[in-house]
C-alpha cells in the first residue's frame, strides 16, 4: 500500500531584526519550526540546537509508538540546550519555541511548545491545531481579550513556555489522521502576530508552495512585522518511494 509523504517548501526571513532566532527543518516525514525567544541570550543558539536533535530523529528508524519518538528528541534537544547554557554563562537563559509535525503511516503527530503554530488547510478551510502557550492565549481563552485584541497587544509576544533545558518542559501532543491534499502551515509567532487567520487561509490556497511560502513572508513584511518570519509549507502527497517510510 503506498503511503504518506511530505512535500515541502520552508522560508524564513530575519525581518526588521538584526539576527535570526528562527531555525526550520522540512523533510518528506518531518517538518519544524523553532524561535529562540526574544529577549533571551542565544535564542538562535537554542533554536538551531532544537532542530539538530529533530533532524536526527528523522534519520532515524522508527522503534516505538510515533509520538514517543517525536517527543524524545525534543527532550533531548531541551536536554542539550541546559548543558549548553550551564557550561556557557554568556548562554545562561537562552530557550525557544518549537511547532513539529511528524508524518507516519497512521497520521500525523503534532508536537508545540510556545508560541509558534502549526495549521491544516482541508478542503479550502484553515483550522489552527495548536494552542499558544503565550500570555495573550490566556487572556482569549479567559474572555478578556478578543482574537483581534490580542494581535495589536504590546504582550503579544509574552511566552509562557518555552525548551529552556529544564527537565520538565515538554510539547503538548496531538494526532490526527492526514490525507492526501491537505496542507499544512508551520511558522514562527513573527508570521501569525501580524496576519490574520482569513488572510492566512486566503494564501494558503495558492497552489504552488514555492509562491504560497513567499507570499506569507511578503504579507508579514508587508504588515509592518518588526520580528523574524518562517513559515513550512507542507502538503500531504501520495509516498512513491518506500524507503521514506519510517
């Protein structure tokens, strides 16, 4: 039976900011985004260390359950930024956020910490799969700040979470069954902070990835985003090569 594979096209621009935090990995099983958290020391540092433990548990073969695998290497990679920044004072307290989608026979396994997300366009409609760990987040979901509100916040970009190196950081994990057809944004808080969810779906629906990816930097720049931008354009594609299977 053939299967499921990614097919991917990743950007990722430092905006109006000097250095980019944003670090992005895309193969034909997995896919990611990680933003070193403004503010702290060596957030591309952190980012990057990230995304190095997820490239590794995408060459891989798989031995257990799909999640577990996900989640070990971003515990490893938290694992590896602490010792990072333990052995390095000049480090000390730098973290970042991650958004992951890993592609198997079963479905997909999406991992998120922070404040990055991760959407699934399906038959034309964008729904967001991932829930902000941010302070804005928690002012929607307690009824004090609308959607609109919080884009125009001045703590927008508070994180309440984030892959610091301590032992108890984890992702929140979800599943759900893919298809072929469906597409799937990754980006950074430096794409979704400044464009709307209508737009988002609006662009989304461009068919060539290479434009739609483009398209979503150029929006961001566009709306006057002082942040770094990344987005993963990924869409779920009949798997012809087995050996991309896990």
């Amino acid at each position: 039976m053939t299967g499921l594979s990614l097919e991917c096209t990743a950007r990722t621009d430092v905006g109006r900011r000097t250095n980019n935090e944003d670090a992005v990995f895309a193969s034909p099983r997995l896919a990611a985004v990680a933003d070193g958290v403004g503010g702290a020391a060596a957030g591309e540092v952190a980012s990057w260390t990230l995304i190095y433990a997820l490239m590794h548990v995408d060459k891989c073969r798989l031995q257990g359950r799909l999640e577990d695998a996900l989640a070990a290497g971003i515990a490893e990679g938290n694992e590896t930024i602490g010792f990072i920044a333990g052995c390095r004072p000049a480090m000390a307290g730098m973290s970042t956020t991650v958004t992951a989608v890993a592609l198997g026979d079963d479905g997909c396994v999406v991992a998120n910490l922070g404040d990055s997300r991760t959407y699934l366009l399906r038959d034309g409609a964008l729904t967001q799969l991932t829930h902000d760990d941010s302070w804005v987040q928690l002012m929607i979901d307690s009824g004090e700040l609308t959607p609109e509100q919080a884009r125009g916040h001045p703590q927008r970009s508070l994180v309440l979470a984030a892959l610091d190196g301590e032992p108890d950081r984890g992702p929140a994990l979800t599943s759900f069954p893919a298809r072929a057809g469906d597409r799937l944004l990754l980006c950074s808080d430096g794409l979704s902070d400044v464009v709307d969810h209508d737009a988002l779906e609006a662009t989304l629906r461009i068919a060539s990835r290479e434009e739609c990816a483009g398209r979503l930097i150029d929006l961001a720049l566009a709306a006057g985003g002082r942040d770094n931008i990344s987005a993963i354009v990924a869409d779920v594609a009949p798997r012809s090569d087995s050996a991309m299977a896990w």
